[in-house]
C-alpha cells in the first residue's frame, strides 16, 4: 500500500530529513505587518529576530485553514492510497480541528493529534514513515502513534521570555524578573499544553548542560532509539558541546539536530534549545 505521511511545518524536521522519509509538508503562517508569510518558505526564524531587534512588532501566527489543507489531501490521494497527516497539538492551534474537517471529505486521510510541538511531532513523522515503508496499515498507523505520543517527553530551556512577554503567554513582570536574575525556564509540554519546569539561573550553555543531566543522566526511562536536539540558532560549537554531553547519558543510536522553524521560534525567540525523545513507559 502506497501511503503519503504529511505533516504541519511545525514538525522542525529539517530539509534532509523531510526529503529521507518523504514527508509532506504544510507550512502555517507567520504575520508579520499584517502581511501572512510561509513558514519556511517566505520568512526564516533569522528574519524574525532581525525584524524584532529593530524594533518590530510582535508577529503572529495563523494555522494552516481546511480549504488548503482538503486541497493538498486531494491531490495526495490522486498519487497515494492514504495520506497520514500529523498537527501541533490542538490545545495549541486550530490545525488539528481544520485539518480532521478536511479529511472527513475524503477517504483514507487520517489525522492525527500529536498532542506536542517541534519535533516531539517530528518523532511520531519519522515512526510512520518507517511503519509505512514496512508495509502498516493507515490504520495500524495512527492507532499505534497514538498510543506511542503518550511517550514522548518534550521541553525546551527559554534564553529569553520576551518573545513569550511580547505574544501575550507571559507578563512584563514575569520576563523582567527573569531577565533580571539570569533566569532559563524549562518548558514543558504535558498533556497537549506548555507548563514551566524548573528554572535554570546563569551562563545559558551551562544551563543546558545541567538541563539535559537533570532529564537523561541515571534515567531508567529514556528510549536510546533516537533523541532530537532542537535549537533557534545556537552557535555549532554550543551545540557540539551539548551533543557529547547528550551522548554521555546514554547510548543513543540517533542524535538528531534540528533547527525550530518559524513558528516555534516566534513563541520561543532566539537560542532556546530543547531535547525531545520518547519514554520507555507513559
């Protein structure tokens, strides 16, 4: 059975990764003076910070709608026996609701809820793709990532809450005191929705090098299949630094690097970095 796995572009699977598994991709918008810009494809994450350090507006973003989305499904299942297609969490976006609309006009589109963001999506992209190559069922499919997104641990160490601050998601009180005190709040994703963690206070590298202790170091819970390492533009020697201290806490087979698209990197603002992998149990 031919089936296309499709994703919104806030999957962050980078270009060599959405051309290996064959991923289809739905860019949202970025709205940037009113004007809606394609993520990845009009406007990058670096235009974004360029446009916000000269003094910029906040930009908003918008979900990809169901008349594009019943389109691009269309036109898949013209080449394809089924198309599965994976949203940013629907407590976080009308993607998910616009885009199970669409597919309830067609036959063999499943859509699922990843209940996440970034690639937390990007790992249950790639687990279908690799399901599909082997011969799964559509329905097998999203079945078992259903089950299997209950396992994915996701968050993200914050340089900045002004990004937050300026999009709404966080006081001016808040931002200024962290920003004060040198604070890099963890961001955790549970349950479809952005909670704090713990707050991390100093040199950011040194942040991130006790954040990723604090999640994988001793952890009996940690599936060494793959991890992502996601970041908003850390310099490459940061991130060298911060892969062999990932690989010093366990046996990962895969350590992928990704860079956040714009629309995480929008929310997230410059620098942040996160480390996204699945549980061995819920």
């Amino acid at each position: 059975m031919n089936i296309k796995i499709t994703a919104d572009s806030t999957c962050d699977l980078s270009p060599e990764l959405v051309e290996k598994y064959g991923v289809g991709i739905f860019p949202l918008s970025v709205v940037k003076d009113g004007v809606p810009m394609r993520d990845g494809i009009d406007i990058t994450p670096d235009d974004i910070f360029a446009y916000v350090a000269a003094g910029g507006k906040p930009c908003g973003t918008t979900a990809v709608n169901m008349a594009d989305y019943g389109d691009r499904f269309a036109e898949y299942r013209k080449e394809y026996d089924a198309v599965i297609h994976f949203t940013i969490s629907s407590d976080m976006s009308t993607c998910y609701q616009n885009a199970a609309m669409a597919a309830e006009q067609l036959s063999e589109v499943y859509v699922v809820d990843s209940r996440n963001l970034s690639t937390g999506i990007g790992q249950l992209v790639i687990d279908a793709a690799i399901m599909a190559r082997d011969g799964t069922a559509p329905a097998d499919i999203k079945a078992a990532l259903d089950e299997k997104k209950k396992r994915l641990d996701v968050s993200f160490v914050l340089d900045t809450l002004d990004y937050l601050r300026r999009g709404g998601r966080c006081s001016a009180v808040a931002a200024f005191g962290a920003n004060l005190l040198s604070l890099r709040p963890c961001i955790e994703v549970r349950d479809g929705a952005m909670g704090v963690g713990k707050k991390y206070r100093g040199n950011l590298e040194k942040c991130i090098l006790k954040y990723i202790d604090d999640r994988l170091m001793g952890s009996d819970n940690v599936e060494y299949e793959r991890i992502f390492m996601t970041d908003s533009g850390l310099p490459a020697q940061v991130l060298d630094d911060i892969e062999a201290e990932i690989r010093k806490c366990g046996p990962f087979r895969e350590v992928l690097r990704t860079r956040a698209g714009c629309t995480i990197s929008n929310h997230c603002g410059p620098n942040c970095f996160g480390i996204l992998y699945y549980r061995k149990k819920a």
